[in-house]
C-alpha cells in the first residue's frame, strides 16, 4: 500500500537495524484518515471471505481494528493484556513471549466474545516474531471458531514471523513489507 | 443519548452498588456502529467549537475516540499506561489514582503530539472519580493547550468525578449519566 509506504518513509525512524519507530501516526498518535485508506484495503485484501468478528490485542491494534471493523461491518473484540476488575472469569488464554520486552505475558479473551461458528480476521499493527498472531489465533481455535486471515499493517520481512504465522495455515497480508533497515535505511518489499 | 442508555439496558451488568459491566458493547467486545453513533453526538454537543486532536488514555478510550475522531477530522493521541520499548523519553505525565484497582498509575504522553497551540478534546469510556481526566487534563497543560471539554460515554454521576473535572474549569458531555444503581437497578438521569 504506497500510502502507508510512502508514510513510513516520511515520518518512520529507524533505530538500530530493527526497529522501526511509527509513534508519529500509527501507534501513540493515531492518523484516522490513514486508518481508513488502510481499512478499506483489508476489505480488499479479504475480499470474498466471510467474517464475522475482528480481534485484536491491546494498545496499538485497538485503533486500527476498529476503524477497519466499519469496512467489515463486524464488531471488534480486543484480547486483554492487562487484567482489569471486571474481566469475566471464563476465558480463553494464550502465553505471548515478546522479543522486544523480553518477557512473556499472558493475553485473554472473555469465552462470550468468540463463538464456534465466528470467522475471524485477526488484525496488528505490527508482524515481527509473530507470537502476538499466533496467541490470537490459539485463542479463536479454543473456542472452535476459525482464522481467516491475519491483516497486518507494517511486516517485518527480515523476522521470521510470517513463516511461523503460515505454518499454522494462517494467510497473511500485509500493508507494507519492509525488507531491511540495516544501517537506517528502509527498503520495502517490491 | 437514548441509544446507548437502551444497550446499557439491555448489555450492561450492574455488579454490586457501583459497578457497570459493558464488556459486551463498549470495553472488550466494541459495537463500532455504535461507536459511530456516539462520535456523531459527541460531534454536535461539541458543536462549533474549535478543536485540533482528541486525547483519550489506553486502552478502552482508544476505539471511541478513534471512531469519534472521524466527526471531528483530527488525529488522536492516546495517553500511554505502559512503558513500551520505543517510547520518547520526553514526556508529559501525570499520576492518576485508579480507585477501582486502589492504586496509582502513571500516564504519558511524547512531548511531540501536543503542541501549545491545540484544542484538545479529551474522551473517555467512563466518568467515575475523574481522576483519569484529571490526568489528562494536567498533560494537556503541561503543554500549554487548552482542553476543550470532555467528552464521555457514561458518567456515574453518584460518584465525584463530574465536580471534580469541572473545578478545573473544564466543560463535561456525557452520553449517558446513571444517577443511581442500588440494588441492580440503573437509573439515568432524565
């Protein structure tokens, strides 16, 4: 997607060979109208696929999914990291190992919010490790519900996350690809 | 907003005096289209009145600000509660008491997404003891913006917050005010 490219281009900060800073409209401030260019390409991107539910996890994927959810006409359900008071105690769990903090933590889903017969689109802002995706998509198969795909904003093409996301059979798309950072310098897949 | 006092009714679960449950439509399932709803009314009680970004907190405010952002044509800024690797160390903050879990938290903001020349809408999913927006608040002055009022989705007016937020001289809407919940029954006010 050249909007989204061409944004990372102009407003992303490379640190180090691996990181890529988008805090500037993608994950602490938050640019809706680009979020809706991008919603309307994962409607794209899945086109034809029945789907009946959004998830996400918390904090950055919540904006994201939400205004895509208005191109699916699905409601979103947002997995929980932290556990607040009201959180049901019947849900559905899966351990998350981040590579960036160094730690696992746990993410949760309420057992009401995902049924058997919902097509799920998982949906992130970012695609490095994958461990995020794959948390997400244990969580729909425990409660018997299927993944139809993963939509990703930004890929990390030199981690291994989409090999270990399609492994389990999850299709995945991405808005843009990003090849390399080494020595600053972003190059995009094709 | 009598569309959002009737899902109260019909979703929402009163546990105890002063607990609402809305995890079914608002903070962990998230009904987008009524978000859309609620963005268009925040729109017009915010009627004629200049506003440049919409700061909320994470992560429950992030989806209703971000659909309500829509209305208003501006970016939203969430407040972080947890310190990710790639946050700026230039920072607004402010310490909010969360009386629901008994303790305090710290909350930021990168010193590049408020400017002293916005208009700040601040938005929340609740309006309880205010110190949330209060925080809030406090950022936005930090640099030297205005806040433009609070706008919120359910405000429980048997508790302070509502006194609290507008001792600082900031104008609060409020989608759905419940005066009282004794005993498992939701009264709102008019």
């Amino acid at each position: 997607m050249e909007l989204l490219k061409n944004r990372i281009l102009t407003d992303g900060k490379v640190i180090g060979n691996s990181v890529l800073k988008v805090d500037n409209f993608l994950n602490h401030q938050l640019d809706i109208k680009l979020f809706n260019e991008m919603g309307k390409e994962f409607r794209r991107l899945f086109e034809g696929e029945a789907i009946t539910k959004i998830l996400t996890v918390e904090a950055s994927g919540i904006a994201i999914a939400s205004i895509a959810a208005q191109y699916f006409d699905v409601p979103v359900v947002f997995a929980k990291k932290y556990l607040g008071n009201n959180m049901d105690s019947e849900t559905y769990e899966a351990e998350v190992f981040s590579f960036t903090k160094n730690q696992s933590f746990r993410i949760r889903v309420s057992k009401k919010y995902i049924s058997h017969d919902d097509r799920v689109l998982i949906i992130d802002d970012f695609l490095a490790n994958g461990r995020a995706i794959l948390g997400m998509s244990q969580i729909v198969r425990q409660a018997g519900a299927r993944v139809v795909g993963a939509g990703i904003a930004i890929e990390k093409a030199f981690q291994n996350g989409r090999a270990v996301v399609e492994q389990e059979g999850i299709r995945v798309k991405s808005l843009a690809i990003i090849e390399s950072m080494e020595g600053g310098k972003l190059v995009f897949k094709d």
